[in-house]
C-alpha cells in the first residue's frame, strides 16, 4: 500500500523528491504520516479537501481487499520560534 500511495502522491506534487511516507500503527490501523514540501500541501489537499479525500478512498478500498486498515495524514513540520 505505501508503493502504491508514493506513486501517486509524487505524481500529484511539484517536489516529488521532498515527498516522504512514514508508516504507522495506531490501534490496528496502519496511518501512513505524508510528509511533503510546504508549496505541494494545498496540491495535495485540493479544493475542498477533493484530492486528499479521493486518495484516501482509493487507499482504503486497495487495503480491504487485502484485508488491511489504512489511512492517511499530512504531517505539517512547522519551524521552531
């Protein structure tokens, strides 16, 4: 699953080199943190949320088929003051 979340997301932004995928386990669930370039974030998300949404959707569904629970969340690093 994170292949297949690396391939698509790096196919989305500008920075595909900054693009890094950290999977974690939560209670069962694999959350996969994505962590990207500020400028790519927006990219990422969409207008209303319509792209990261629809990367989730098609994440969940390849993980049920292989019995899996998997989603995802953008990490934003924000600098130390």
């Amino acid at each position: 699953m994170q292949a297949f979340l690396d391939y698509v997301v790096k196919g989305l932004v500008d920075r595909p080199d900054a693009v890094s995928i950290t999977p974690v386990e939560r209670k069962g669930v694999t959350v996969y943190e994505l962590r990207l370039h500020p400028t790519d974030v927006g990219k990422i998300i969409g207008r209303h949320g319509a792209t990261i949404q629809a990367v989730r959707s098609l994440l969940q569904v390849g993980s049920a088929k292989k019995g899996l629970r998997c989603n995802v969340e953008i990490v934003e690093e924000r600098p130390e003051d």
